[in-house]
C-alpha cells in the first residue's frame, strides 16, 4: 500500500483496469485494509464522469434472549446505555 500526504485522509492503492469483461478488480492492499471478501456487494453510483462504490452492510438481525423487559428488570438497560454512551 502506498499512501499519499494528502490533508483529505484519501490514500492511493495504484491503478486498476477493467477487463474484456466488465470486471473491476480492487488492489489486494485495499482489500485487505477495509476487510473486503468474496461476496461484498456495492452500490455502483455515478457522480458526473465519476463512478463511486459503496459497500452494503449486511442486515442486522436481533438477538433475543427470550426474557422480556419485566424480567431483565430496568436496572439492565440503565447500565447497558451508561456503558455504550457513557454516564451523563
């Protein structure tokens, strides 16, 4: 990975060229950086003559305990919040 100076926090991975298939391949130092595996899925977005991928997130699925909010008692969610936002 070869990094820039640049002020705006953009890092340069090198140049990457689409094949006679339309296939894009992303450098393996960016990759490896941002976590990117077989199967990530992106948004393709056009700004002007410039082309922007977004990766989308997985959906979130919820975990449930079983119990109810009576049962966890009020206590429970008092600190689970204190301890993700902070005491205020």
């Amino acid at each position: 990975m070869s990094s820039t100076d640049d002020p705006s926090g953009e890092e340069e991975y090198g140049e990457a060229k689409i094949n006679e298939r339309g296939r894009l391949t992303i450098p393996k130092a960016l990759r490896d950086d941002l976590r990117i595996e077989d199967g990530t899925t992106f948004t393709v977005i056009r700004e002007g003559t410039s082309i922007r991928l977004v990766r989308q997130l997985p959906e979130l699925q919820t975990v449930s305990s079983g119990k109810d909010r009576d049962e966890w008692g009020e206590e429970a969610f008092r600190d689970a919040g204190e301890a993700t936002f902070g005491g205020r």
